[in-house]
C-alpha cells in the first residue's frame, strides 16, 4: 500500500458516494417522483454521471495507478478492479459515448410506439444506430480491454465471463431442453389442473406479508425500505436497500414472489463488504452473481415444496383461502407451471433459459456484424421456433418485447440464466451442508442458508470473478449439471 | 453575453444540478431514509458538497469572472450573483471550513444533551468553540465581501439587508409592542375562551384535507408531494416540490396550518423563473422573502377571518364538528390567540419577533465579541424580561431552546421577522389591488392573489435583492408600518 494507492482509494469512494446518491435518485424517480419531476431528474442525474466519469478519467488517475501497490488479496482485487474501471472508462471517446447515449434515448422513445403498434418497421432505423454504436463501443472497449468486441460488453455486466464460457453451456442446455421439455409438459398434462387464488387480497394485508417475507429471508427494515413501482426492483446502497414491487388485489402470487426475488438481491447488497464500502472490491461481483441471489431466494427456496407448504398456511392465515387452494401441492402447481410462450418476462423455470440463448445468439450476430438490424424478425422468428417450437404472432410478442436492446443493453442477457444456474449450483452445496434445510424451510425459516451465503457469496464482494466466487464457494466453477439436475427433480421425476 | 460567460452559465447549470440532488437526498433523509442509512447518506452528502465547491472555486471560475460580460437585467444579476457566490467561496480557507464544521456536528451533539437536561454549563464549552470559529468566518468574509463581519453572516442567509437596516425597524417594533401587547391581552381577556377541537381526526382525513388545502393555494401535485417528517419542511426544486408535515390524531390545526405555511414556500419554489432554472438568478430571493411567502399564506391569508369561515365549513364536513367549534369566531379565538410564552415556535405573531430581536442582538454580541458564551443565559433571560416581562424557568426553556447556533447557524434569526412583516407589506399592496380578496378568501380561492405573488414576486427569481423587490411589488422598501397595523387591525380593534 502507498500514497498513490490511498488516493485512489479517496477518490473512488467519492465517485461511490456520488454513484449512491445517483442510486437513489433513480429509486426515487420510480417509486416517489412527482411526474413533473422527470426534466430536472435528469439533469442531476446526468450532472452526476459528469461528474462520476470526470474523477474517474482525471489525468491523476492514470499517474496514480502506474504507482500504485496494494498488498493482500482485498487491496489487490481493489486495485484491479480500480483498473479495470479506468480502462473501461477511458477506452471510449466522450464524441462516441454521447451519440450512442443521444440514439438509446431516441430509439427507446420509438420502441415504446412501435411495440404499441406490432411495427419493427418504425424502430428498424433507430435499432440500426443504436447496434452501429454499440459495435463501435465494443471493438473501442475490446481493444483497450484486450478482449473480444461482444466479451468486451459482457464484462460490462458480468466482469470474467465470456461467450467461449458461456456457447458450449447453452448449447448443453438446449440439447438437454428439446428432450426434458415435451415430457415435463406430460407430467403436468396428467397431473390436476392448478385451482387459481381466487377473492380480493387488500393490499395492506399484502404489503403486510411481503414485509414478513422479506424479514424471514433476513431483511433488516432499519435498513431497507419496500415500496410500490410499475416494474419491480432491488436499488439504494448497501446500508440502505430499496427493493419495490407492485400489488394487484386480485392476485398476491406476484408481489409475493417479486419481494422475495428482490429480497435475493437486497440480502446481498446488504451483506456486502461493510470495510469496502464504496470502493470497487466492496460492490457486488456481477449482474449474474446478483440474479444468483434473487432466483437462490425466489425460485430455489421459495418455490420448493418445503417452503410451499409454508406459505400456503400462512396465506390461509392471512386471507381466508380453502386448504384445497392454498395447499403445497396446488401452490406448486400454479407457481412452477411449465409452458412454451412467446415472452420472457412470464417464462417458466425451463424455459426462461431458451428465451435468453436465443438473444444471446442474436445480440452476438449484431455486434459481430453478421446479422443485420432488417434481418432481425425473422432470425427471431427463427430461433425462437428452433428452441421452443413456436413462432410469436406478431413482432410485439417477438424480437420488440424487450427494452433491453433498444436501450442500448447488449451483453446483459446472458446474466439471467448464468445467474439461475449458478444458484442452482450454489444450492446444491448449501443442501450438501445443510441436511436439515427443508425442515427449516417448512418453518420459513431461511436463516442459516442465507448466513451460508453471507459467508460465501455477499461477503466477498467482488474479490472475486463469477467463476472464483463459484469455485470457492463450492469447489467448482460454473456446472450447469446442478441446474438440470434441479429441474430433472422439480419437473420430471413425477 | 460572451463565451466565457456561457461557461459559467454551464458550470452553474451543473453545481445547481447537483444541489438539487442534494437537495432531494435531504428530504429523503428527513421523509424516506431507513435509519440505518445515515452514515453512508453523510458520505454521499459530503461528496455531493465537495465537489460542488470545487466547481466553484475552480481556477477557471476567477478566469471566466474576470472575462464575462452579460447583457440585460437578468443576465447582469446572473453574472453579478455568481460573482458573489465566487466570492463567499474563495473567502474561506478550507481549514476553517472543515474546523467549523466539526465544531457544529460536535456542538449540536452536546446540546441535546445540555438541552434535555437543561445544563447550559454541558454546552458551554462546544458553543464557545462555535462561536469563536463563526466570528472567524465572519470576520473572512466581510473582509472579502466589504462588508461588517455579522452583516457578512447575515448575507448569507438574506443577501441585502445589513444589522444597520434592522435595528432601527426592530427598536420601533420593541417600543410598539410594549404598548400593544397589553391592550391586546386585555381585550382577549374580554372575550369567550376559545373552545379546543376535541375528538379523533383521522391521519388519512387530516392528510386528504391537506392536500385540499394545497391545492386551493394552488400546489400542483403533478409537480408536487406531502410527505410526513418530525420537522415539517419544504424541500424539493422548483419542478418536484416537497412538503412535509407532522399529523395528530387529536389536534388537526397543526398539521392544517404547517401545510398551509410550506405550501407558501412551495408556492415560491414551483414558480421560480423556469428559463434559469439551476442558475443563481433562478433561485429565491433569501431567507426573508421565502419567509415572507409562507406566512403570506398562513398568517395574511388563511388566518384572515375570510378564509377562516372557510375552512370552519370544511372541518365541520370533513370531522362532523359542530358549528359552535367549527366556526370562524372559535377558530380565530383559538388561532389567533396571544400570550407571553418562553418558546419561540410556539409564540403568537404578535411576540413572535420579541424573540427573534432578542436572538438578533444576542448573536450579534456574540459575533462582535462583546458578549461572552459563559454570559449567554443571564444575557437571554435579562433581554427576555425586558422584551416581555419574563423569564424561563431554565435554560431548556431560554437560550437552549433553538438548535440554530449550536449548529452554527448565526445571521439567521431576523429574517424569521422581516418575512413577517415583508407579508404583511406585499398583503397590504394585494388588498389595495384585489378589494375583492376577502370575498375570494371566503370561498376558499387564493387563485387572484397568489397569481399577484407569482407575477411580483416569485417569477422574480433572485434578480432583485429584498428591499428592491419590495420596492417593485409594493412601491416601498421595508415598511414595518404595514405589519403592524395589520396587527393592530386583527389584535387591537376588537
């Protein structure tokens, strides 16, 4: 450790705490603004970004890091990562990243219409300019990075991982697919129908047991707060974690299941290095490791039967519902029900993964310049039947569904399901060690599991990349046999 | 205008922004934080200052000063504010900045202490402490602004008006109100004693009712919140205002009347000059004539006996009160009444500014060396019975009571008082303009008069100090004899 090296540390905690308040303004123009407030939102959010990207490209910084020594493993991956986020941040001209930030916004206002209206048509140009920017981003970022023009966007994401990693894995999973997804469809086929949560679920007596749930997973509210937006989210800081969600009083299954994934992700925030904080080792390791957090919560230990049964008794508790209803069994049959659809957001646990290989593919084919914009549809089309053997009706429930591209997001998709494969992974070691798991979590009880993952996952912040912190913390780096071996237990041994 | 001036323009454009961040991140603090999120909120605050005052006293600021020009009156005040900023910035070693800050956080721990135990002797020390680096402060920044070292405190609270332009007006009111007080009690002494709310009042009544309230004065809640905070206040920017307030299940005038109060402020922010919004000219004109806003609206207007009977009828619908309590006469009874009190935030408006002249002369004192911390209590509770023939029983109750210089908050005090009387002044001039205002106020609608203010004094930004201001709305400077002889028409005719 020298000088140089602690005034890195000091500038980059400023950046942190500038990149916190950045954190919950964008919290708050979701869940608290006035609309009115959108203009001038803006312009504090761009003077942070300004000012962020300013102290992190100062010529100083270059002099610092050529001097800088950082000793141990903690100050070491700080100084790495320190930069990584210099190299990053100075690889792109400002001219480059203003165009680009100029198209997003435009393409995104264009989309919004051109979903309405099932048109591709009124995006294509738009799409256009945003993926030239993007490409000319990811070759100006692979170079400084040395990486591959797509890897270089992945590692904007999911640092440590690239397509190499990741092909060969979703080439696996497809296969595995195409043979597990007909016969799970027939297990369910042969099984009774799911009995809907039928009446009204007043929303203080769901926001109630939503708060409940997120403190039996382990959420402090002295530091966390929950509240209401159109499209849920985990955001604020480490000390103070904002997770939202949103209530319909006819169905409590989606803020219900929405606050536990969201608490996945708060949980870790909330765990993270604490003598870090603000400073690039102390962040989390990556939009996958994240996600693994959520789905470990919300799909692996809040949709298995142990916590199912729980569940179910207290929402008989709190609303009234019938046994026959509000029963482990038919809760597993509404909540885990298998099906091939044309939208990810509403994908099952098997399919959800399809979904995602196929943007994977295609946002790889537009970087690398071998798919073009126009073509787009109907590579689509295309792909999606290939996976899932169905081909959408229009364009809105195809290749316009997603934000994501249209704003400019090309190397995030990957992340969902590397990140429900790691959990899968990461549960597999947690029920090596922990045989009694599914009778505490048939009492709602995930208090060892998560001190498990405090240990091993949130604890070690980004020391780590996705394929060390897997390895540490269960012996191997990604396998994606724990995820269908998950999925072979769940939805084909019936 | 030249290119150097449109630099700062940008350069203010973007402090401006980032104090509207920080701005924002108070209110959440004081409305929304969990409470273990203050440490890192103070880290992100910190950074959000410190970057801010380092925009403004960048080397180039001094360079593009020297070189600007602007033209026209609006532009010529942006550019003469700036300036001003410039040099109330650069007047401080950072040193002391950081000496006097740690003095204030030290000193106001201390005090709630001194206060709750009311022990002077614990706080002594830690005051005098403050008080010593104010005067140092003060002492820069006269010398840097030419001006009287308090009167430089003063600045920078309400710019334009010096101790020299209050003493005299605050001497005049002492010797009026030591001839009106009593006839003022001898006259309530005369009449019914006022009969209380009694009852339950709802919070989701009282908070619909508020909202009412506002609206009527005009608050757009498409541009607007209220939220609730231990101390009600109005923060925001001029497009996302925010308010707050502090509701009783039992006594619904505070809450009424506290949003009534920030719905003034608000008033003043949302209609701020939008063409230089985050510019200094932008921005209200002081403390004073902020102050002068909110009580506009509570004290001139909605404790009129016109707007009384109004709101009389709305709490009898909204409360099913009976007419004998819920009626103009009852609550201008209760409202309005007077009385010789120890505690400032609840005086009348009558001896209201008895305590802000004896803080006045007190912190002036203090600042001009000729008053000692260690005589602060005897000093207070001579200048109280002189004021008002009384005296605390203890110092929790005298020179304890306001967190204000314990904070380091010295020059602050008599703007409370000059915003009263500059109400009184504007509301005079509205009722010569508006003979129709009573018949408006007693239906509830503040529209004519508060699209008078908007016009005269909130579009006016900062471009004019507070006496010229005065002077355009009303065709006077500071008149006193306005204040009171609204007071002697509302306390003294009866």
């Amino acid at each position: 450790m020298n000088a140089a090296y602690d005034r890195l540390k000091a500038r980059f905690a400023r950046i942190g705490a500038l990149n916190e308040a950045a954190g919950i303004l964008h919290w708050d123009a979701s869940a608290m603004m006035p609309p009115g407030g959108g203009h001038a939102r803006g312009e504090q959010l761009a003077a942070l970004a300004g000012v962020s990207h300013e102290l992190l490209t100062a010529p100083q910084v270059a002099e610092d890091l050529a001097a800088a020594t950082a000793d141990g493993e903690w100050d070491g991956a700080n100084l790495a990562l320190m930069r990584r986020a210099h190299a990053r941040a100075t690889a792109l001209p400002v001219a480059l990243v203003e165009a680009s930030s100029r198209a997003n916004s435009a393409c995104e206002m264009v989309w919004r219409e051109a979903k309405a209206d099932a048109d591709f048509g009124k995006v294509r140009k738009a799409l256009t300019e945003v993926v030239a920017l993007q490409r000319e981003i990811a070759q100006a970022l692979g170079a400084a990075l040395g990486m591959d023009p797509y890897d270089a966007l992945m590692d904007g994401y999911q640092p440590g991982v690239t397509a190499a990693d990741v092909e060969p894995v979703f080439a696996a999973y497809e296969s595995w697919l195409a043979e597990a997804l007909p016969r799970a469809e027939a297990i369910q086929a042969q099984r009774p129908a799911p009995l809907p949560l039928e009446g009204r679920f007043p929303v203080a007596a769901q926001r109630a047991l939503c708060r409940e749930m997120a403190e039996r997973v382990g959420l402090q509210f002295s530091h966390a707060r929950l509240d209401e937006s159109l499209h849920p989210f985990c955001g604020g800081n480490p000390s103070d974690v904002r997770i939202t969600t949103f209530y319909d009083e006819h169905n409590p299954a989606k803020a219900l299941l929405g606050v536990l994934h969201e608490t996945g992700h708060a949980m870790y925030e909330r765990h993270l290095p604490a003598g870090f904080a603000r400073q690039p080792v102390g962040e989390a390791a990556g939009m996958a490791a994240h996600e693994s957090q959520s789905l470990i919560v919300e799909m692996q230990a809040c949709r298995s039967d142990a916590f199912l049964g729980f569940l179910a008794g207290r929402l008989r508790q709190e609303f009234g519902l019938s046994t026959r209803i509000a029963c482990r069994e038919n809760l597993a049959r509404l909540w885990r029900r298998v099906g091939r659809g044309f939208i990810r957001v509403d994908a099952d646990e098997i399919t959800y993964p399809a979904h995602v290989i196929l943007r994977f593919r295609l946002e790889r084919a537009m970087i690398g310049g071998t798919l073009a914009v126009a073509d787009l549809p109907q590579a689509w089309n295309e792909g999606l039947r290939a996976l899932l053997g169905i081909v959408p009706p229009d364009d809105a429930q195809g290749c316009l569904q997603d934000i994501h591209w249209h704003d400019g997001a090309f190397g995030y998709f990957p992340s969902y399901t590397l990140g429900a494969m790691a959990a899968a992974q990461l549960m597999a070691a947690i029920r090596g060690d922990m045989p009694e798991l599914d009778a505490q979590l048939a009492k709602g009880d995930l208090s060892a599991m998560m001190r498990w993952l405090n240990l091993r996952v949130h604890g070690q912040g980004a020391r780590l990349g996705f394929q060390d912190l897997l390895r540490a913390a269960t012996g191997r780096p990604l396998d994606p046999g724990d995820f269908t071996a998950h999925l072979t237990r769940r939805y084909l041994d019936g």
